[in-house]
C-alpha cells in the first residue's frame, strides 16, 4: 500500500513488526556473515513512493525483536519500542529510501544487491519515544559476548523534533543521511551499514563519504532543541557479597602451580576476592596467584544490566551536514554500580611455617598446610588425618562499606563536511573511592571479561570528528578522505550567529549552511562530565587560536 497509519497498539513477542509502504517489497534474511549481522529478523527494501506513519497515539513493541518502518517518507511520531535480553538483542530500523529495481538478482536472495536508490525524509515527530530497553532477569556467563541493541536510521533528511527521545543503553545508535546522488553512483551500498573498520569500534561503514573529490549535498541531521540521544549505560545496585568467589582449587586451576597439586590446598575449596589482581611470574591473576582463576570468573553469571554498563556508540554520518541545537543532547555517559555495604569472604592461608598469608597476596612458591578456618594436618607416623578450626577469623569475611564503581563511557562519532554542536554531549564516567589506579587500554581488558578492573579509573567519553580512515585502513585510496573540512574551536555557540538565505534567522530545518562554513567545536565540549577523549581529522585545517585552552581533564587524550 502506499500510506500505512498506525495509531493503535501492535505487539511482537520476540517477533518482528515491520510497516512498509510503496509498490514493491523485497525481504531478505539477516544472520551471520549479513552485513547487518546484529540486527534482528528480516531485512527489507520498499520499491515506489509511500508513507509511513506512526502516529502520536501509535505504539509498535517488539520485546527481545525488531521493529522496521520503510518507505520514502517515515513519521514516527508516537512510540517504537523494543528490548534487549541476555542472549538476544534488540533492533530498530528507520528507513526512508526506496529502490527503483523491480526484482531482487538471481542467484544473490539478498536485498544488498539493489540498486537505483532514493533517500527520503525521516521525522521523529515532538515528544515521540524511539527506545531499546535492557529487560529480563535471565543470566549468562560474563565470557558470552553481548549482543548490543541497534537503533538505526536512514534518510537524506533525519529530523528529531522538540523533545524526541533515542534511548538505548549500552546500544548502538547510527544515523545516515546519505544523499541518493551518492548511493546511486555506486560509491556505497546503504543496506551495508555494519561495524566500524579497524580501530574504531561503532564507525558504521562512511566510506561513501571518502569518495575523492566528494562535494556536500543537502542530505542533514538536525536534532532540535530538547531532543535526546541517550546510549549511557544504567545504575545497578547489588550487594558487596557478589565480588566474593567460591572456587574449588582443581586441576585446570593449579595447572601453572605444581607445588600446589601435591599440597592440601588440592582439591580443597577456597574463597577469593574477584577484585584483587596483579602479575606474578609474567602472568596475570586475578582473585590469587596460587591459581588461575579465569575461567572460573569468566563463568559468572550476569544478568543484561549487570552486562551493559558500560556507555554505548552513537554514530551521525551525513553527506551534508549534521545540526544540533542548542538544548538537544548526546548522552554516552557511563553507568555504574552502587556497591551496597557487606561482607566479601576471601581465605586466609597458613604456610607450613605457621605465617598467615591472604589469598591475594599468596605466594605460590610455597607450601601450605590449609586456610585459616580449615586445615588438614597428617601424622605420617600414625596416618592419621585431623581437621581442625582455628580462632580469629570472621566467618563472614571482611566488612566493606557501600561505595560507587563507575564504568567507562561510550563513543560519538561524526562524520560530514560540516557541523553544529551547540548542544549538550555528556560522556561522564564517575569515579569510584576505590577506582585509584591509571586506566589500561581497552584490548588489555582480560579475554573473557566485560570490564576493566575494578580499582582502575574508568574512561570518559570519546568523541571522533571526521573520518580516520589512514588509520582503519591505510592501504585505502580513501584513506586520507576525511570527510571533514574545517575545525577550529570557538566558545560562542554556532546557530545564533548564522542568517539564512534571505537574511532572516537561520532555520536548521531547512536552511543550508553558508559557502565556506567552519566547523567549531567549543572547548568546554571537554572535561570530565563531558568528552574527556577527542579525536579530530579534517581535509582541510584545524585551528587552535592563542587564546583557547583545550583541557580534557585528567587522564584525558586529545
């Protein structure tokens, strides 16, 4: 049909709703090796002009699946919903583009194959709610991987309105205008809009803006005043008790400890605070250097909050220009966990010189007799075995006060020619009384677990300007295409300065930025409540006058 309307309620359990409107329809499957692998259930292209609306009575909900409105015009005015659980991730897909092909190419059963592509208009109407939510009290291991929720967007106009709301925590937020210019000349495919190349995970696919010789269009981005794009990710709450492992000290975990498979501690149970760590001999520990327990603490179970703590990506990329007004806001804040007060139980050994050693700071290269509370003791004469307490130690573990550990933040990435963010960006990432030590980098976060340790300050926001492709791909012929053409740093905001076309105010809806337009960044953009990590790449120049100071706070990258 060429109009669909909703303004009803229309539910999807762990199912897929799409509402496409226009002549024709393809679908195709998504799955692994896809170039859509994380998004979920069927994949779709709409052939012909149509609208689709989802009015502001209107509510389209898919737990733990996928919602798709497709056609050359998209309304989404009132609610899309979906969820992401432990083992399944939600997706939704805003497309307004259409295709010219009247038939999928044989032999392929894929819609990447389309061509003759027009980009439509995308409106988040005021007050509308486009959200992921993380639901469910099922667990995994902390080894399984996350399947992150996705928010996507497509148009050559993406408008969210006053009070239009983007909410996914810990998701995967991307938004495309790509002009049908760009599309059509086969500079890109736009249903390939999958993982960053290289370095930086999130980037969806921009090479379509790397063209050499690429000129801005009139494709926009513009975010009004009080709309939101929120990837933080949540506040728990859990007792201080859940750092405390019970872990039986068996082969695989005494495999690096020979002189411990041939002691009581064989075979023996052992409590360990899973935030203890260190190297010993070269190697990594964690809860004791006696063992290796990292499978064991790999094998935790976690529910889908205590999984997406951490602050998600938000991506805009357009062949024209990205605008956010003042009041809009970019939040890829970090969450964290508030720690309630308790005990935490880890073992004390006694050596079989009758020292006390805590399990964290054992030294696996001497014998033991036991723990503290047990200790097995033969008389070789007799062969006798005697298990026996011993006093002074706290059957409940040592007493830990309530404090905060906070998770590190998310990721923005911007890529056009030109842009204004006179808007809010929030990349916050609280520290925590016992987070004291440097932040590692990311790929050394220990194979198997979701976060960093816990003693180590967590990482603000990143922000990424322009395109890094010399660094995802140097041997690229677009590699030094950076898609942005001019920075400098201003503390004015942007918006009020300009006029449009006629003279008048300058209207973001619909009014193009001025010939010659620099981009500006404004330098309390940085700090730590805000973006503590920036990254920059122009074709053109980047300008720091005498007088601006560009401070990204402490531990902070520029």
């Amino acid at each position: 049909a060429p109009t669909v309307d909703n303004e009803g309620t229309i539910q999807a359990p762990a199912g897929q709703t799409i509402l496409a409107a226009g002549q024709r329809v393809f679908l195709s499957a998504t799955g692994a090796g896809s170039s859509n692998a994380n998004l979920r259930g069927l994949r779709i292209e709409v052939g012909g002009a149509g609208t689709v609306t989802n009015g502001g009575s209107g509510e389209v909900i898919s737990t733990a699946g996928d919602v798709t409105l497709a056609a050359l015009a998209v309304n989404q005015m009132g609610r899309v919903s979906a969820s992401t659980t432990v083992d399944s991730n939600g997706s939704i897909v805003l497309k307004a583009q259409v295709t010219t092909d009247t038939s999928i190419s044989p032999g392929t059963n894929t819609v990447d194959n389309l061509t003759g592509f027009q980009a439509g208009t995308l409106i988040l109407g005021p007050g509308s709610q486009t959200d992921i939510s993380l639901q469910g009290s099922d667990t995994t291991a902390g080894a399984t991987a996350q399947p992150p929720s996705v928010v996507q967007l497509e148009g050559v106009e993406i408008e969210l309105l006053d009070g239009a709301s983007i909410v996914a925590p810990h998701g995967n937020v991307i938004l495309e205008a790509i002009g049908s210019d760009l599309i059509n000349a086969g500079l890109t495919n736009p249903n390939i809009l999958s993982d960053a190349p290289g370095a930086n995970p999130g980037l969806t696919d921009a090479t379509a803006l790397t063209a050499p010789g690429l000129q801005p269009d009139a494709s926009r981005i513009w975010l009004a005043p009080s709309s939101v794009i929120d990837v933080s990710g949540p506040t728990i709450s859990q007792p201080a008790s859940l750092n405390s492992l019970s872990v039986e000290l068996n082969s695989p975990e005494l495999a690096n400890s020979p002189l411990q498979r041939n002691s009581p501690l064989f075979e023996q149970p052992v409590y360990v605070d899973i935030r203890q760590h260190g190297t010993s001999n070269g190697t990594s520990w964690v809860g004791t250097p006696i063992a290796d327990l990292s499978s064991d603490v790999a094998a935790i179970a976690q529910n889908v909050s205590q999984r997406s703590l951490t602050g998600g990506t938000i991506t805009l990329n357009s062949s024209g220009s990205v605008i956010q007004s003042p009041g809009a806001t970019l939040d890829v804040s970090g969450g964290q966990i508030d720690w309630q007060a308790g005990y935490v139980k880890s073992s004390v050994l006694v050596g079989v010189n009758g020292q006390l050693y805590p399990i964290a700071a054992a030294n696996p290269n001497i014998q033991y007799l036991g723990t503290l509370n047990q200790i097995d003791q033969s008389d070789p004469h007799w062969g006798s075995t005697a298990y026996f307490t011993l006093p002074g130690l706290n059957p409940q573990g040592t007493y830990q006060p309530a404090y905060v550990q906070g998770m590190d933040a998310g990721t923005i990435n911007v890529v056009t020619p030109a842009f204004v963010l006179d808007g809010n960006i929030e990349g916050s990432a609280v520290r925590g009384s016992l987070q004291v030590n440097p932040p590692t980098p990311l790929s050394t976060i220990p194979e198997g677990e979701l976060y960093r340790y816990a003693d180590q300050v967590p990482l603000g926001g990143q922000l990424i300007l322009g395109y890094p492709g010399a660094l995802a791909n140097p041997t690229s012929p677009q590699a030094t295409a950076e898609v942005l053409q001019n920075l400098t740093f201003a503390s004015s905001q942007v918006l009020a300065s300009l006029a449009g076309p006629s003279g008048g105010a300058f209207d973001p809806a619909v009014d193009p930025l001025p010939s010659g337009f620099v981009s500006s960044l404004r330098p309390n953009v940085l700090g730590i409540s805000n973006v503590s990590q920036l990254q920059a790449y122009a074709e053109g120049s980047i300008t720091v006058s005498g007088s601006t100071v560009l401070d990204p706070g402490a531990g902070g990258s520029l």
